[in-house]
C-alpha cells in the first residue's frame, strides 16, 4: 500500500481504503522494541493493539461479504488480542482486503454481523471507518508517528461517536467523551469523542 488517497464509487457511501492505507504506513517504523509499549488504550500495549486491529480487519472483511462465522462472531472483548508472529504479512493483506470488500455496494446493504453483533450493512461500514481511524490515531500517537484524515472520514466518525440523548452511555461501547474545545480541530474531537485525551503522548516522550 502506499499513502495515495482515492474516492469511494459513488455508489458506495464511504471508502475506507484511505484509513487502511494509512495504517499500512505506520507499520514500518513498528519494530519489536516498541511493541510492549503504552497505547491510548489503558488495556492495550502496542502488540495488544496491533492484534485487535489484525482481528477487527478479518472480522469487517468478512462482515462486509457477509461471510459470517468465527471472525464475525467473537466479540472483542472476551479477551485481550494476541499478536501472531507473522503479523508484518498478515495485517498489511488484511488491510488491503478489508477496504476492498466495503468498495461492493452490496456491502452496504442488508444485515451482517461483526463483533457478535447484528446490525445493518450501512451500520457496519461505518463502525469499521470508525475502527480503522481511531484505532490509526493510536498507533500513531503510540510509536510517535504523524497521523491525519479526511474530513468526510471524521464527520463519519463524529456522527457514529456522538452521544445519544436516549442512550448517552452509547451501549457501553465507547469510553466517555472527553471534553475538547468546540474551535477544536474535527480530528481533535473526534478522539475525544471515543474516551481518549487528544493530548495524548507515551510517556517520556
């Protein structure tokens, strides 16, 4: 993958071939060294987070052709992620696969399930964009790498984000919101919506 950013087919709502390519950009500087490092996720060290990113890839891949089975079933936090050894193959393919599969317009359509979840294909797409820039940011601010991303990606993630006045806790899926200025930047907001500090640095660094 390189960092060349390509629309979505207007049929398609949102393209997450960006997010991935940008993740598949961070890789590279990620050697075992920093792997038993801090993340923004307080559960998470690097490798933990660099697991649940080759989980949740296989598991919106497969979403998306509605392929459901064993990736689709498990939920994320039955236990923390373990990063396999061959990772350095497996998550740039994985990337790769998961933006090709939500380019189908048929991705977007019906019902599929990720995470044990049933939820409508639409629902899924979003909540995958949502996975791939929030879960970039971390490991961008955890090996100490640049990270930006589109504006329609993150007024997505807003959106999805966003607390609802009927169920302000969203579900219990994401942390609480941490309060950012509202002049702040929209990459800026949206991590705070998802429960992390944007000023969030390793510490020492």
């Amino acid at each position: 993958m390189d960092t060349h950013e390509t629309s979505a087919p207007a049929s398609v709502p949102l393209d997450l071939e960006p997010a991935a390519r940008r993740i598949a950009g961070l890789l590279g500087p990620v050697d075992d060294g920093r792997l038993d490092g801090p993340t923004p996720c307080p559960d998470y060290a690097v490798r933990e987070l660099l697991g649940h990113l080759a989980g949740l890839t296989a598991a919106f891949r497969d979403a998306a052709r509605k392929d459901l089975g064993a990736s689709t079933a498990a939920s994320p936090d039955a236990a923390l992620p373990v990063l396999d050894d061959d990772w350095r193959e497996v998550l740039p393919r994985r990337l790769e696969e998961v933006a090709a599969a939500w380019r189908s317009p048929d991705a977007w359509t019906g019902m599929t399930r990720a995470g044990g979840v049933e939820l409508p294909g639409e629902v899924a797409g979003a909540v995958a964009l949502n996975e791939l820039v929030v879960h970039g940011w971390d490991l961008a601010r955890s090996t100490g790498q640049p990270y930006a991303a589109g504006e329609a990606e993150l007024r997505s993630c807003a959106a999805l984000l966003a607390p609802d006045e009927d169920d302000p806790d969203r579900g219990g899926i994401f942390g609480p919101p941490v309060p950012v200025p509202d002049d702040a930047p929209l990459l800026d907001r949206v991590i705070g919506l998802s429960g992390r500090r944007p000023d969030w640095r390793p510490p020492g660094a």
